[in-house]
C-alpha cells in the first residue's frame, strides 16, 4: 500500500471482502501495530503511537458494527467522544448536542441509545466520531444495512460533513454512493492497491472489473459539483 489522501477530498476505498480495507484502517488509527511501512499525518509520522493519541492527532473513525453504549443516552454516548477535545462535563455535553443536531439525531439526544434504528445507530457512530473533531474521518461501512432512502440521506450527510472542511475516506460496498461521493478511488485486492484514479476510471479498469465489479461496467454517477 502506498498513496496519500489530500486534504478536503473524499476518497474511496474499495474492493472484495477480505481484501484489508478495515485492516488498513486499524493500521493507521493504532489498533493494531504494523509491521512496517510509516504512516504521516500533516507531515509528522504517526505509525506505532496509540489509539488515543493518533486521535487526539486529529484522526477519526468508525466500525463496520455499530456498538453505543446501549444504557446510556444517545447525548451521553456522544458527549464521551466531546471528552477528547473538552475539558468539562457541560462544554463536552454542549458540543455533544450540536453535532446530534448536526446529523439529524437532536430529537433523539436524550433517548436510550438502545433504542435507535439501525439507521440512527449509524449517525450516532459518526457524532461520536465527530465529536472528536477531527481532521480525518475513516468511514467504515456506514452504509452497511441500509435501505435505499437511508443510503440517499447517508450521502447527503456525508456531503455536509465534507463541506465542513473535514477529509473523508470511505470504505463502502455500496458502489452509487462510492461513485457519487468519491472524488478519487483507491481499489485493494488481496492487501495490496491494484488501482486508483477517478470513479470513471476506476469503473474502466478491467483489473478491477475483474476482481470486484462482477465482470461488467459499472455505471458512474459523477461525483460532487
């Protein structure tokens, strides 16, 4: 693996099951140290630090299965990712409550968290992970179960999320929302970059044709204005 993601793009990361899309996320956010290889941010490298402080960096992310914590509020959960950049209870509460509103969960700040949707779970995952502010968000699979009304939502909120200025790569087996949101796609294939470029071109590439669109062309909805 080799590439950089540049500041204020979306940039999707594609390809087969076991092709080590989350690998390489738990790679660069220190939950698993790496062999070898070297992982910067803004400059500075930040392979073999700790989860903890490759966050406070400025590195965000999600996980293929949501997990709040189910008995407490849905505030409460995402106040606990506030902690990282607030140095008390009510500012950390506050932040928590504008990034609900923010993702479309204000009227459900103060509900068990056990009872969202799975739809709702999933904007919770991505308000906790906002609530870290960070830099760069790691996407994964936050489309994963939804139906094709949530997906639509889900790209508008990404679409807004970006707009904030925060970078965003996403891991994702819905291929119109990669195409519609990516402004560059980087396709893996038994952990290693079999091919980049745009979602035109990424849909073109008979490497990629062959190994994850199925054998056919893809249709490619161009991506952001």
């Amino acid at each position: 693996m080799d590439f950089s993601v540049r500041r204020g793009e979306i940039l999707g990361l594609i390809g087969p099951n076991g092709a080590g899309k989350t690998t390489f996320f738990n790679l660069i956010t220190g939950f698993i140290p790496s062999d070898r290889g070297r992982v910067y941010l803004n400059g500075g490298e930040i392979g073999g630090l700790s989860a903890n402080v490759i966050c406070k960096r400025g590195i965000g992310r999600t996980f293929q299965l949501v997990k709040p914590f189910l008995n407490i509020s849905v505030v409460e959960n995402v106040t606990v990712g506030a902690y990282c950049r607030c140095a008390s209870l009510s500012q950390a509460e506050r932040k928590a409550r504008e990034i609900l509103r923010f993702v479309g969960l204000g009227r459900y700040s103060d509900y068990l968290s056990s009872n969202l949707t799975l739809s709702n779970r999933k904007r919770l995952e991505l308000a906790r992970a906002l609530a870290t502010s960070p830099e760069l968000l790691l996407l994964d699979e936050t489309m994963a179960g939804l139906n094709p009304k949530e997906i639509d939502d889900m790209i508008v909120l990404l679409r807004n999320i970006s707009g904030t200025g925060v970078t965003l790569v996403i891991i994702e087996h819905v291929m119109r929302a990669v195409m519609a949101l990516s402004d560059r796609v980087v396709v893996l294939n038994h952990g290693e970059k079999i091919s980049e470029g745009s979602p035109l071109e990424i849909s073109r590439d008979e490497k990629v044709i062959q190994a994850y669109l199925g054998g056919s062309y893809l249709h490619v909805t161009p991506a952001r204005d």
